[in-house]
C-alpha cells in the first residue's frame, strides 16, 4: 500500500468453556459474491479444564484515507492467515463483530475469534 501499516492485539481472552456458536463474520464476505456473511459451524463442547477458544481485539491504523478499502484488505488479510495456521481450525475461526473507528487516534479495531487445533490443558 505504499506507506507503514501496522495491526497489533489489544486483547487477548480466553473461555473455557466455550459452548455456543462459532464465529459468524459481520463484515462482508467479497468471495461470498453478494456481501453476506458466512454461516460458521457449530463449536463442539470442551472440557471444563480445557481452553481451546480465543478471543482476540486487534487494532490497525486506519488507511483508508490513503486507499480505499484500505482496511477490509488489512483485516481479511490476518483472517486469511489465521485460518491458514496450523495452530487453529480454519472452519471456526475468523472474524466476529464490527470494525469500531477511532478518529482520534487514527486507528480501527476489530474483534477475531480463532479455535485452536490442539486446545490448552489448565
């Protein structure tokens, strides 16, 4: 995009357990063809001493008064990557929630959920 980007976590939290339903992306879906979100699975139950969801807030500088559209490629980029790891299972992770702005800060944030492969033993 021809200038610094940057995406970081502001949080990371975790459920366990975690029983409901998996990510179902606000935001469009451009592959979709059409704009509407896609369908996730249904989350399998874990054990109670497990924690095999995480939540994490991400945030970005807002390009978008740079390049249109700037954003959306900046957090589909990291969905496409996460559900790429092998660390999470591609069909339950991906983004939850809306984009929030922050004009004062220049910045926009976003929610991810990714459910991992091989889930922590507390």
């Amino acid at each position: 995009m021809k200038t610094d980007t940057g995406v970081w976590i502001e949080q990371f939290l975790t459920a366990s357990p975690r029983t409901d339903t998996a990510p179902t992306s606000a935001f469009p879906n451009p592959s979709a063809g059409g704009g509407a979100p896609a369908a996730a699975p249904v989350a399998p139950a874990t054990a109670a001493d497990e924690v095999a969801w995480i939540t994490l807030v991400c945030r970005g500088i807002n390009l978008e008064n740079i390049i249109a559209g700037a954003n959306s490629t900046i957090y589909y980029g990291l969905e496409h990557e996460l559900k790429e790891s092998p660390m999470f299972e591609a069909g339950q992770t991906g983004l939850k929630g809306n984009v929030t702005p922050d004009e004062a800060t220049g910045t926009f944030s976003f929610p991810v959920v990714v459910r991992l492969k091989h889930p922590l033993k507390l």
